[in-house]
C-alpha cells in the first residue's frame, strides 16, 4: 500500500468514443501492405464532465501543447484496454509515432499480424466492440478556474474547469468500455485530480458530498502504469445524500479525516 503525499502524482486516465476518437484501420502510406491503426487519444479544448461537476467532480480540459515535452522524451506504448500484456507499439521500437496538431495527440501505430491479439483488435474495430480511445498520463502542469456553468433549470451557477497544460504520458489504448461508467471510477479520477492539486478547501468542499474521496486520497495501491480495468456497472453517483443528512458521528469523524489530510499535505486548515 503506497500513502499520498502532496508531491505524489498518479496516473490518470480520460477516453475518447470511437468517433470522436475518429479510429480507422487502413494501409500503409506509399503502397505499402501492412494494415496500420490510426486515431485520436486525446483531443484539444474539448471540454468534459469528471464525475459530477456542480457537487463533487469538475470540468476538465486540454490545453494544447500539453503533450509537446513529453513526446520529445518519453517512450509510450499503444495497449489494449490499458493492459500492458498486450503491447501493440512502442515509441522506441519504431512501431508507434505520436505528434500533436491542432485537433489533439494523433496514434499512428504499426500493426504486427503476428501478435494474436493484434488480430483480435481488428476485428473488435470492424464489429463495434471497440468504443473508443484513452489515454494513461501523470499531470505535470495544470490550472484550475472558475467556470459559469446553465443548469437545466436555466439557472446560472459557478463550477470549477481544471485545464490541462502539461502531462508525462505512458500509454494510449484502444478500450472496450467508457472510462466512468461507475461511481467508484468517477470518485477515483476525482480524488487522483485533488491530490495532485493539493488544496484542502476544494478537497473539503467535495466530501461533504462524497465522504468516500477522503478513504481515496489518504491511500492507493496502484504504480503509473499498471494495468486495470474499470467496472461497468451503472452510474449511481447522484444518489448521494446531501451534506446536510450526514449524522453528527459522520460529521465528527469526516472533521478528523480532514485534520489528518491537512497534516499529510503540509496544508494549513481554515
């Protein structure tokens, strides 16, 4: 079991559906024979909802150029459903080739026919199992702000937009399922974001909707890198109750969860 620190960055993941992730098999350029995979993991300025963004979750963008010093000196793989047994490309093996334009982060990746499951991903693509891109990535550099944001009432209320300015990226995938079809998911990209971003108030101000962020952000087993698959089970997170329902008990032992967050990000308490 690895324990959070401020300073500790966690790999994060966001997807990208089938089309606007505009995937497509294909030949090589010049003639050539072997089939070659193309797409997008990520796309520029195209806002999105991490879990819920008027209560406990945010808006989110990236900014472009996020992804310009990592290209230059890093070393990603293509996998599938971000399972590193199933390598499909590399950087440094001459299979994959990344850049950015204006759109976002393009994948040009190799296809070797013979990797079974490399066989299997193309035919996963041509049936429709294949829903989508994502990519796995550390935040090296971003910028939170304030956002207003309609609601369906055609009230005006603020949300925090947290913009993505640089990342160290460690694999692209093609996946099978949307990256927060759960609750649990939803919460873990959240807590990942606040602990990278280390400010106890926008923690606070979260768990008195989600108490459960705070058992996320004191702990997590996870490396950059290791291999997991999100649930699927149905998105329940709106059932919460309200901060107001929380017993005096609940309270009480959120209020000593927060103390000890404030200790172990080095932050004051207000």
């Amino acid at each position: 079991m690895r324990t959070l620190t401020r300073a500790t960055a966690l790999e994060e993941r966001r997807h990208l559906p089938l089309s606007t992730a505009e995937v497509a098999v294909r030949a090589g350029e010049d003639g050539a024979a072997a089939e070659r995979f193309y797409g997008y993991a990520a796309k520029f300025n195209s806002r999105t909802s991490i879990g819920n963004p008027l209560r406990w979750g945010f808006y989110e963008e990236v900014a472009p150029g996020t992804f310009t010093k990592t290209i230059s000196e890093g070393d990603a793989r293509m996998l599938i459903d971000h399972n590193t047994y199933y390598v499909v490309s590399r950087v440094s093996a001459g299979s994959l080739a990344l850049a950015q334009d204006a759109y976002g982060l393009p994948v040009d990746s190799a296809l070797d026919p013979a990797l079974s499951y490399v066989q299997d991903l193309k035919a996963n693509l041509r049936n429709g199992n294949i829903t989508g891109m994502s990519f796995g990535f550390q935040v090296v550099k971003d910028v939170w702000s304030l956002i207003d944001v309609e609601t369906t009432d055609g009230q005006t209320v603020q949300a925090e937009l947290r913009t993505i300015q640089e990342v160290k990226l460690f694999e692209v995938s093609a996946v099978t399922f949307p990256a927060y079809t759960d609750t649990e998911a939803s919460l873990r990209a959240v807590a990942t974001a606040l602990a990278h971003r280390g400010d106890l108030a926008a923690i606070e101000q979260r768990a008195q909707y989600r108490p459960e962020l705070l058992d996320m952000l004191t702990t997590d087993d996870r490396e950059p890198g290791e291999s997991t698959r999100e649930s699927t089970t149905e998105d329940t997170a709106d059932e919460a109750p309200e901060p107001a329902d929380a017993t005096r008990d609940e309270r009480a032992a959120r209020d000593l969860r927060m103390r000890a967050l404030a200790a172990r990000f080095s932050l004051p308490r207000k």
